[in-house]
C-alpha cells in the first residue's frame, strides 16, 4: 500500500535532477552507511508538523550534511538543535535519496562522492529553545506548527513539491499505513 501511495507523489517517485546531482527516492530502510552524506528529518510536535523559515523568506525541510567521521544520528540530533532549537524524542527512517553527483569533487571533502544517500524520516521533536543558527549554517527566522495543510502549502507556494511530498508521504506514514 505504501508503495502504492509513493506512486502518487509525481515529483518523489520519478528520478529529480538537481544539477550537479541526480537522486530518486526510495522506500527502503537498509543502506550502506559509508555512503551516507545527509539526514533529514520531517520533524512533528503531537499531531503537528514543525516547518522552518529561513532568512530569505523560503521554507526548508530540517536536516543538513554529516560532519567528519558523525553518525547519521548524531548529525540528526545537531541538526534538529541548530535548526529548529529542538530535541529529537523520537525518529523513524522510512527512505532515502541515492544520489549520484557529476561534479569533479563532493561538496565537502569528506562526503562520499560520486554516489551517496540522503536519508530520511520522521520524528517527534521537543521544541527547548530558539534554534541556534551556527554562522556556517542556514539562518533560521522561524520555527512554525502547523498542521498537515498548511505545511504542505507553504512548501508549495515556494515551488518545493519535494519537500512537499515528503511531508504528505510522512503524514500518510504515521497515520495510514497498514
């Protein structure tokens, strides 16, 4: 059934080039963990969703690239910190992005290259504070819970079907998998 609803999120289930780097999504929880660059997170308080706003007026998915030599769950606890000023209480992977680059060198020195994995999940966050905002990081203006719609049409309204559907696909998840 899952993989049947994953089927109707158009822009998740097709191949995304977001040059340098072409990625697809997929439903699947076993991965190479050498391989991993990023961890994201479609953070939820209760029934809510936790949408970000950043300094330039757009909304962004909560997650961001390892450091050298962290887990994908240390990363993720950072990232939830300094972006939403949250604890992770909770997370549950339910994919990834395998994604190939065809830039000359990775992102950052460390990061596997040409191929990695993004993953990502969902998970229930405490908000504790303001976020962080570390000078080498995205400016976090605004931490916002909302319920489902609503975080679904900011990102739509800023052209982000993607993260969009990554929150229609972790929502369908959480309350409608059989």
């Amino acid at each position: 059934m899952t993989s049947a609803y994953l089927s109707q999120l158009p822009t998740l289930s097709h191949v995304m080039d977001q040059n340098p780097i072409r990625s697809k999504f997929v439903l699947d929880t076993t991965f190479d963990e050498s391989l991993v660059s990023n961890i994201s997170i479609v953070p939820t308080v209760g029934e809510q969703y936790v949408v970000i706003g950043l300094e330039n007026g757009k909304w962004e998915l909560a997650g961001g690239t390892l450091e050298p030599g962290e887990h994908y769950m240390e990363g993720l606890k950072r990232e939830v910190m300094e972006e939403l000023g949250a604890e992770l209480v909770s997370f549950t992977l339910f994919g990834q992005f395998q994604c190939t680059s065809s830039a000359s060198k990775p992102y950052r020195p460390h990061i596997p290259h040409p191929n990695f994995i993004r993953l990502l999940g969902c998970g229930e966050v405490k908000i504790v504070g303001k976020p962080l905002n570390p000078p080498d990081g995205e400016q976090v203006v605004s931490v916002d819970i909302v319920d489902i719609q609503e975080a679904i049409e900011r990102y739509l309204s800023i052209d982000r079907p993607d993260i969009a559907e990554m929150y229609q696909l972790a929502h369908h998840l959480r309350f409608f998998r059989t």
